[in-house]
C-alpha cells in the first residue's frame, strides 16, 4: 500500500489538501511539523482542526528531538497500514517529513562539553579564528557557512569532532529508500500568491487572539525547542502592526527556505497548488492510484 506524502511551503495549503485526499481515499493523516507537535500553540502554529495524528502531543517545556519524532512517526504510519488504510503524511518541516518516511541516519552526539568549548573559541577568540579552524577540520563546510553565521559554525565544529560533516560529499538525508512504497508531493505556488497567502494568514492569526495564545504560553515553561516556533518573539514584544509586518518577513523567508528543501527530494512530484483543494487532491489521488490502487473509503 503506498504512503502519500505532502510537502510545501507554509501557506501553500497543505492542511486543506491533506483533508482533502483523505476524503477521498481511506486514509489517517500525520503532521511531519517541528512546532504543531507542541500543544498550547494552535494559532500561531496553525493547526488543523483535523484529526490529525502527531499534532499537540507534547506539553511546551518537553525538549523535542528529531529521534523521538521518528519513532512516533513510524508507528503511527505502520498502525494505519496494518488498519488497511493510507497513511497521508503532511508537513512543512522537511527533516521531520523525511524522519517520518525513512530511517533517518542521524548524527552520532557531540562529545561532551563539545558546544561549550567551541563556542567559548567563537566568542572569545572571534568569528574568524573559529571558521579558520572549521576550515582545518571541514573545508566543504567552512566553504558552505558564513563566518558570522556563529549556530552553524559550532554545529559544524561539533560533527568534525566525531567524524561527520555538516555538509557530506553525498546529500545522505535523502539518500536512503522510504521504508514503504511513497508518493511525495510538492506543492508548487506561484510566488507572489504564495506571499499575499502568508500576509493574510498572519492578519488572520491576530484576529483570532494570537496575541493572547503567545502571552499563556510565556508564562509558564517552554522549551527550547519550543521557543523556536516562527512568530513568538514578534508577536511577544511588537506593537501588533510591527509585529505582522515582521512575522510576514520572516515567514516569506521560510517560505523560500522549504522550496530550497523541495529540490533536495528524489522523486518529489510537483502539482499546481493554484486552485481549489478538491482539485489538487484529486490529481494526488491520481497519482498514487498509477502506483497502487488505493482503498476508497
């Protein structure tokens, strides 16, 4: 039985599509999201109103990992195969999405105090004493990070360390076979709809009390995985036009950033995302028919 997997940019619809294939097919949908799994953020984090499995599973201080995603993940698509029905994978985090289809390789742990020790490199030696010496250990990836980029310079220092690159010779992260028979999906946006899509996403987000979701969620503990979640800086301390006007900002960044990740994907399809969920859903249905013939609900 074939495994549908939905990837696109936020505010490309995958939501109302996934809903949508999943009225047409037997099918239980699953989030591939690094924030929707956090409860207490609906608003902001935009989840559906869907039964959708993997959503607000963990409470805002639970320190999440990409490891722990993936063993959830697998059950539930194994779970909802043994059921007989399709599992229908939606997001717009692309490492989540490809944890939850494969068995993700991931990085041996950074030796102990690793982070500490490069970062007191970074800060007290400066910026370009630590590239100059990631350019020792990993030319490909000092040639790929920025010196001021401070995050990734340390990430990358720490994988040198035990082995690994930040940037390997082979993109091994979608190198490996999905462990069921899948059809992945882009969904492909033209850009300017894609862009008045986020600023009225965003205006409508504080019409429906973000502000007042963000202030709960600061007042009690919150991870910091959590705290990464687009939009709760600005919503927190911005006046509210200055804080849509930065919030439309960033997430247009994401935006180009998962489009970056829909590249990387062997095998992703691309469909139209321009026109009506019914219709987008239909040609996914389609498409996952001329690989295995699909339950009908």
């Amino acid at each position: 039985m074939t495994v549908i997997g939905i990837f696109g940019p936020t505010a490309s619809g995958k939501s109302p599509i996934g809903e949508a294939v999943a009225e047409r097919v037997s099918a239980d949908l699953v989030s591939a999201d690094a924030l929707q799994v956090y409860r207490g953020l609906p608003i902001l984090t935009n989840q559906s109103v869907a039964a959708t499995r993997l959503v607000a599973v963990w409470p805002l201080d639970h320190e999440a990992s990409v490891g722990e995603y993936a063993a959830l993940a697998h059950a539930a698509i194994d779970e909802i195969l043994a059921a007989g029905r399709t599992p229908v994978v939606v997001g717009g985090t692309g490492l989540y999405l490809r944890a939850a289809l494969a068995d993700l390789a991931l990085p041996p742990a950074p030796a102990p105090g690793a982070r500490e020790r490069w970062a007191r490199l970074y800060d007290g030696e400066g910026a370009d004493a630590a590239h100059a010496r990631l350019a020792e250990v990993d030319p490909r990836a000092a040639a790929a990070v920025h010196v001021n980029d401070r995050r990734r310079v340390l990430r990358a220092l720490e994988l040198a360390e035990v082995g690994e690159s930040l940037v390997p010779a082979e993109d091994r992260l979608w190198a490996q076979q999905t462990r069921h028979p899948t059809l992945i999906v882009g969904l492909d946006v033209p850009k300017p709809v894609l862009e008045r899509r986020i600023e009225e996403r965003t205006r409508a987000m504080f019409e429906a009390g973000v502000e007042d979701e963000v202030r709960r969620a600061l007042a009690g503990p919150i991870s910091t995985t959590a705290r990464k979640t687009l939009g709760l800086d600005e919503v927190s301390t911005l006046p509210r036009e200055e804080a849509i006007a930065a919030l439309v900002v960033r997430t247009r960044r994401y935006a180009a950033y998962q489009r970056k990740w829909m590249r990387r994907v062997p095998g992703l399809v691309m469909v139209d995302a321009d026109r009506p969920p019914g219709d987008i859903a239909d040609d996914i249905v389609a498409l996952a028919r001329t690989r295995e013939r699909l339950p009908r609900p």
